[in-house]
C-alpha cells in the first residue's frame, strides 16, 4: 500500500502538529512498509473516546534462531510527537500472551523508551527498534499448548506463515513437535531442594526459561553458585522477582528452620519468609499456578494462598504426590498389572497419611467407578506392607524435586493428569475449616479443575478430620 499524504492530511485535521506527524510516518513507512495505517476509535480507561490514527501490522524479531511476526497496533495519540504513542499487541486466535516487565495481561506494551518519551529525541522508529530488542530477549506471545501432535501439513503450514509474513504464525521453533517448550517456570528458594526441582524440571524439557531465585544471602554459596559459574541453558539466576515476570508456574521450596526453642516459632518463621516472597512473586506473574513445596507442606500451602489472594485452586502443595506414585508403582509390580488411579495416598502429608485403594466417587457425587476393586480384602495386607514400606524410605530432596517436576508438566503441558496434592478440602469429609489436605486433583494449565474423593471407612474419615483439626488450630496461632 502507498503512502498517500494528501489523504492523511485530511484524517489529521483535528492533529495540533499535523505535519510532523506525517513527516515522521513517511519515515516509519520506509522502514517499516508491513504496518498500515489505519482511522479508528480509541477507548481511554475513563470511558472516553477519541478518532485516532494507528498503526496496525507485524514487526520481525529472531529468537533462538528462528524468525517470528509479532502482530502489534500504535495509537497515534493527536499530541504527537510530543506525546508518546500508546502501543499493544494484537494476538490471533491461536496465541496466548506473556505477561512480563514489558507486556501487561490485556497485551499493553510498557518499555523504557514511552516512560521517557521527549521529542525529536525520541519517534516512532526508535520505539519499534526498542520493541524489537525487548520481545527477542522475551517474546510475548506464545502458542496454546495442545496435546494434540503436530501433523506435517501442520508443520508446512507454520513454516509457510513464517515465510510469507503471516501475523499468526505461532511462536514454536521450526522443529520438531517434541522439542516444543511451552513457558517460563520460576523456583524460589536456592536450597538442596531448589536444585533439585530446578534440574529434574530442566531434563523434562517442557520449559522456554527457568529464573532461580535463592531467597538467602547464603543460598548463592552452594549448588546455585555452581550452576551460575556453569551456565546451564535456559536457566537465569537472580535476586530481583521482576526477573521472575510472566511465569506459568511458580514453585516455592523455600525455608528457613532454625535453632528456633519451638517448632511453632520455626513455623512462624517461614511464615514471615513467605509474606516477604509470595506478594513479589504475585505482583509480577498474577496469572501463575503456585506449586508450594515448602514444609511443613499442607500448612504452608494454606499460607501461600492467603498471601497470595488467588482462588485456592491455583495454589497447590506437593502433598502426597510422591507417595502416590510410589504406592501406585509398587503395587502395580507386585500384582504385575496396572492399579491406575485406583490407589492413592491422601491426606495429612507425613505419618497422618491414608492409604486407599478402592473404588472413587468424583466430586459430582457420582459413583466413579464402585466395583474397581473387586477382591479388595485379599489385597489389603498386600497395600498395608507396602504403605509401610513407603513411609521407611523417607523423601529425599531429589525425590521431591521428580515429583514437582512431574506436576509441572502436567501443568504446562494441560494433560488433565490427576495427582494427589494439597488443596482447599472445606465440605469434603465433614471437614468445615479451611484447610488443606491432599486428595486427588486433576490438573490443566489453570490449575485444579476437578477433585477426587476416595471412599473412606469410618476410621480413615475420622483420621482426615482429625488431621484437619490439628493443622486448623496451628493455623490459628500464626501471624498472617
């Protein structure tokens, strides 16, 4: 498309430097030939509106070796050129915006150069130059994560959209559909654990970034400082949250015991650590699933939530996650056939653990599956010694660190996986306080969509309420 000044002499007739407005975009058209202007109406954020020229298209950016079309729209305010122009990205259909330090969750563009806009110092030329820059070192707009393989004709037509310039082409790199990464992860603590989770969650390899955070002037002196020296790919360590920006998934391992005279002050203690990292954390990733993996877990799974103001099911704890799998694993060796989602630990993490196998009944109340068990009685030694077994083997940092990797593909990846994790139990077993418990939870890329609520005997109920009770009245005597 041409660039026809006389017609935008008239669009801007109501612009107070009409001419070095058009000056400019003759400029920005030379350069930038792909983005077309266009006379719409702006809404502000008090209501108002206002007929105002945009610039509307796609800017080129390279990011890991691959080219990519980031789909944008500039308001040209009438100010211009002396007041900066608002920018946004305009996603198609099949992308997802990446909250970060320069793109809001409604896809508002914020760089350093609109903060400290000044002409002729500055136009709209620099602008897209700066804009480039920042989206290459963090694009902003990522592909929908699917399940679904990539067919070749899927495959051809994202490398012709690519080629051809077309502004919905999907941020996946030009390979195959299993070297996809599909978002930024965050760990916050520096400790045994933290590295732990940090490189079981690297070799899954479902991750575009990892930001390490150690949340102790001594955490930097371990493994962490290792890893900085080393320089593993994808991993950046840092002691500013803002770093932290649009994660997908926050992981917190942090802790802080000590030589505290009572577990109640070692307890409150982490508590004060998390009202420190858990608001810094929200503040730059408000649309993350938070993975608590502190301990004690299920107290600092409630913890996490209230600091955080999310519903409660964005806020998971690894809870029995890792006995699950375990117990799951092992019984299914022993009888040599798959016990599926019929085994589970629940409940308190810890020695108040319960061990079920039987049918299930889903939160909808209906019976899930009553007569999955069928010789329930002839196993049940079989499910005890080996329950038994599990709490003698104890959980290691690095046993940790697989499990919350596991959850956090199940996470990124949206596989509908259920797990046995920490999570608001209120209603469930007769349970009325706000508490959290582990029991079965399918999880997507939002969070907790659906619980699982084994059938109990009267022992087994009576045990979860009674785990219930303890951690309520420890939750009462802590400082939020």
């Amino acid at each position: 498309m041409e660039f026809n000044e006389n017609t935008l002499k008239k669009q801007l007739g109501k612009y107070k430097f009409r001419d070095l407005t058009i000056e400019e975009l003759k400029n920005v058209h030379k350069k930038f030939p792909e983005l077309k202007l266009s006379m719409d109406t702006y809404t502000f954020s008090d209501g108002s509106q206002k007929d105002l020229l945009s610039l509307i298209g796609t800017i080129p950016i390279r990011y890991q070796g691959s080219s990519y079309n980031i789909p944008i729209q500039i308001w040209i305010l009438d100010s211009h050129p002396f007041g900066p122009p608002l920018c946004f990205l305009r996603p198609t259909s099949s992308m997802v915006i990446r909250e970060g330090k320069h793109v809001d969750v409604q896809g508002r563009i914020y760089l350093p150069y609109l903060q400290h806009w000044s002409h002729p110092k500055t136009d709209v030329i620099g602008l897209l130059n700066e804009m480039i820059t920042k989206f290459e070192e963090a694009p902003p707009l990522y592909t929908k994560p699917s399940t679904d393989e990539v067919s070749l004709a899927e495959l051809n037509a994202y490398v012709a959209g690519i080629s051809s310039g077309l502004s919905d082409a999907s941020l996946q790199p030009k390979t195959e559909a299993g070297d996809r990464h599909f978002g930024k992860v965050t760990v916050l603590g520096g400790g045994d654990l933290g590295m732990a989770c940090a490189m079981s969650i690297l070799a899954k390899d479902v991750i575009e970034k990892l930001v390490f955070i150690p949340t102790s002037e001594n955490a930097m002196k371990g493994g962490i400082l290792d890893m900085e020296i080393f320089s593993l790919p994808r991993v950046e360590i840092s002691k500013d949250f803002s770093d932290s920006a649009g994660s997908r998934v926050v992981i917190v391992t942090a802790n802080t015991w000590g030589g505290e005279e009572s577990y109640l002050k070692a307890l409150q203690s982490n508590v004060d650590l998390f009202r420190t990292i858990i608001p810094s954390t929200v503040r730059y990733s408000p649309n993350c699933i938070l993975i608590i993996a502190s301990q004690p877990v299920d107290v600092m799974t409630y913890v996490g939530w209230k600091l955080s103001g999310f519903p409660s099911d964005r806020v998971v704890g690894t809870g029995c996650n890792l006995d699950s799998q375990r117990f799951q694993s092992i019984l299914g060796k022993s009888l040599k056939t798959s016990v599926g989602k019929e085994a589970w630990i629940i409940g308190e993490h810890g020695d108040n653990e319960v061990a079920v196998w039987q049918g299930s009944e889903m939160s909808s109340g209906r019976n899930n599956n009553p007569d999955i068990i069928t010789d329930h009685l002839k196993h049940e030694q079989l499910a005890l010694r080996v329950f038994k077994g599990l709490k003698e083997k104890g959980q290691r940092s690095w046993s940790v660190g697989l499990s919350v990797a596991d959850l956090t593909e199940t996470i990124l990846r949206n596989l509908g996986r259920s797990h046995s994790v920490s999570t608001q139990v209120k209603g469930w077993y007769g349970i009325s306080g706000e508490v959290f418990l582990s029991l079965p939870c399918m999880l997507t890329m939002t969070g907790v969509v659906s619980v699982t609520t084994p059938k109990l005997s009267e022992d087994e109920e009576t045990k979860l309420r009674s785990s219930a009770a303890s951690l309520q009245n420890f939750l009462q005597q802590l400082k939020l």
